[in-house]
C-alpha cells in the first residue's frame, strides 16, 4: 500500500490544497500527518478540517501549543499561537464547528507504531519536542540513542527539513537521492519536510509517498501560489510579516 505523509502544514491551506491535489494525481487514498496542522499560518481552522479526514494525525507541538500553553517558543511563535488559538475559540454562532475541531486537536496521539513503522512529529525519544537536525550527524550519540528506541524506520517532521539519516550517521537530502530511496535493511529515520512552512531553501511544499511493498519512499515539491499565502499573514496584524517573508524564501 501507498501512504502519502505530509507534515507541518502549520495553517498554510494554499499549500496544502495544491499538495492534496498531487496525493489524488498519484492515486494515493491513505494520508498520515505528522503534527503542527497550525501555528504560524493563516488558515488554522480549515486546515483542520482538511486532516480530519486522514487517516492518521500525530500531535505536534504547535497542535499543543494551541491546546495548553506555548513553552519554548519564540515571540512570533507566541503570537501565532495566541492568535490561532482565538480563531478556534467557540462563540454561539459556530459552536458545533469549534468543538469538533477542538476535541479532534486533543485526541491527537503522540506516536502511532504500524509494523515496523513508527511515526513522530519531533524524534522517537521526545515525540513532540525533539528536533534532529542534518547535523545531528556529528552528534553519535544523540542520533545512537534515538535509533535505540525505533522498530526500524521512523518518519517524522518538525525541523520542516526533508531527508533520510541513516545508521551510519550519514544525512542524504531529497536532492542527493534524486528524490528516491530505497529503504535498507539498516535502520533509518525519514524527515518528510513541511507543507506549509518549508526551511531547506525551496519554497515548495514537501511530502513522502511511502510504499510499503518494498519500503520505498518518494519526495514530491509541489508549488503553490506562496504570495496569496504571505499576503494573507501581512493582513492579519497578530502574525509577524517575518512568517510571510519566510515563505518566499523557503527558510
Ligand atoms: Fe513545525
């Protein structure tokens, strides 16, 4: 079976409508998210209700940002939190809306194991916090101790940067790999990259197909119109005009 697995769509509904249209191009009906449908972008509610109907969501740190209170952030995040946390809210006019869309945010679970996958939003040893960045490739024993803790692949997201670490401590970006990769029998950790905020310096949605007849996996870039997106964040006062630069630039 194909699965398409998206990530970090953090409220960016342009993005993720052009990525959705690509997963049905592909023929693929199973989608797993993982983590932060919102925080930072201007469409949080329908971003929601989009992945409501995947097959799987992780919770993301955003996703529980939104929930609770944001810890670690820094002030743009803050305030995007603050801000998209408002637009959930419940008023007499949209109460049945909110809720669902609130009860779905808090169900949301912080790992999903299926075989001899397991699926993360940040790292297998900190599901929701734990970044694992390229270079983490010189930190052994970092990258030992969470390889210790996966079945055998993991896919994950929250960098918002696409690529494959192997267990020889090597990290191969979607580019080097010519955007195909055969999964080996080594154990190996998957980024998918971001749908709504990409920051590996291409501004184009990222998202994996995963096969598991083989265990191969896919890297698609999918463009989308970035300036409806960023105009969309210059009009709303509450997000920084930072996060709609950030798009263009894809960082
Ligand atoms: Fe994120």
């Amino acid at each position: 079976m194909k699965r398409a697995l998206v990530s970090d769509i953090h409220g960016n509904l342009d993005a993720l409508i052009c990525v959705l249209a690509d997963i049905q191009d592909q023929g693929i009906e199973t989608i797993f998210c993982l983590g932060d449908v919102i925080g930072y972008g201007p469409d949080p509610q329908a971003c929601i209700d989009a992945v409501m109907n995947f097959d799987l969501c992780i919770l993301g740190n955003h996703d529980q940002a939104a929930l609770f209170d944001p810890e670690g952030f820094s002030s743009t995040a803050e305030r995007a939190i603050f801000w998209t946390r408002q637009q959930l809210e419940c008023t007499d006019t949209n109460n049945a809306d909110q809720k669902r869309r609130w009860q779905f945010l808090a169900e949301l679970p912080r790992t999903k194991q299926v075989g001899d996958y397991l699926f993360v939003h940040g790292s297998a040893r900190s599901p929701l916090n734990e970044y694992v960045f390229p270079e983490d490739i010189y930190n052994r024993r970092k990258l030992e101790k969470i390889f210790s803790l996966i079945p055998q692949y993991c896919f994950q997201g929250h960098t918002h940067i696409p690529g494959i670490f192997t267990e020889d401590f090597r990290f191969l970006s979607p580019a080097e790999v010519n955007f195909k990769y055969q999964l080996t029998d080594e154990k190996s950790m998957v980024n998918v990259g971001s749908i709504g905020q990409p920051r590996d310096g291409d501004c184009r949605s990222c998202y994996v197909i995963l096969d598991d007849a083989d265990n191969s996996i896919e890297f698609r870039r999918i463009k989308y119109d970035v300036s409806l997106t960023s105009q969309k964040i210059y009009d709303i006062s509450d997000l920084d005009k930072f996060l709609g630069d950030r798009l263009h630039d894809g960082k």
